[in-house]
C-alpha cells in the first residue's frame, strides 16, 4: 500500500464529485492493466487500498465477470460494499451476486470460493462504518447516492 503522505490526498480527492467521476472512469483501465503486466496477481487499487478481486456470474449473460472491490475482512471472509461512487444506481455486480451468490474471490494470489450475503440492520451499519473509517469518500458516497441504501455484502468462504 501506498504511503500515508500520498494515500490521503488520493481518498481526499475521490470524496469529491469530480474525484469520484475521475476514478471511476480511469481506476478500471488501471487495474486490468496492471492485472495484465503482473500476470494477474495485483491490481493497481490495493495499492491504495485492500482490494481483491470478485469473480462472479453475469445474471443476464452467464459469463464470467471480474471486479476490483475494496475490502475489509471479517470473521468468515470479506465485507465489500456497493457504492457505485455515489451513483443512483446500484452497481451491476451487486445485481449478479443477488441473482448467483455463489462466487469466488481472488486475494493475495489465492482464489477462494465464496458465498455472498447482503447484510442488512445493524450489521450493515457496522460494517459500512468500518468502511467510512478506512477512507472518507464512503460518507460522501452515502449522502450522493440519494434515496438509494448502498449495499453492503458478505463474502463468506465456502
């Protein structure tokens, strides 16, 4: 991970509006690129962030769909959290997970099977504020996405 004299002014920057279109328009190009040079064993976001990497069923495809998600680990796996950057709208994988939650996740060189649970109540809560203490933008997130309750997912091994 990066330095906490670089990672701040990063998180500062995607807690803002522009920020958050920045990124999300160029941190997908990043990370497969950075998939592609490291022969698929890191991603540019955990450089900044945890992250790994959900590989799970398009539910109108079928196919395989890989993505970087930022991470906090918990007691039977990974939370992940579906803001969208603040979007309106939820983002497809978490539609894909709702459909199949059966899934696999690709941390530290390893693929593990995983089963996902959208969290809800104060559980939810709990964890979302895990995320909101590991960067800023995830309160900014919450105000911008409107009526929409971001959600909020546990990535369990099988």
């Amino acid at each position: 991970m990066l330095p906490d004299l670089i990672q701040q002014p990063l998180a500062r920057f995607a807690a803002t509006r522009t920020g958050a279109r920045v990124y999300r328009a160029v941190l997908p190009r990043l990370d497969r690129a950075t998939k592609r040079l490291t022969g698929g064993t890191h991603t540019f976001t955990e450089f900044v962030l945890p992250t790994l990497v959900l590989v799970s069923t398009g539910r109108r495809s079928g196919m395989e769909r890989r993505q970087p998600l930022i991470h906090q680990p918990v007691d039977t796996g990974w939370a992940v959290v579906g803001s969208n950057w603040g979007q309106a709208q939820h983002p497809a994988w978490t539609h894909n997970l709702l459909a199949d939650p059966t899934a696999r996740v690709e941390i530290d060189g390893e693929e593990v099977p995983v089963t996902a649970r959208l969290t809800q109540g104060e559980e939810r809560e709990t964890l979302y504020a895990m995320f909101e203490r590991l960067s800023p933008n995830y309160r900014e997130y919450r105000d911008w996405s409107g009526d929409r309750e971001i959600r909020v997912f546990v990535l369990e091994r099988r």
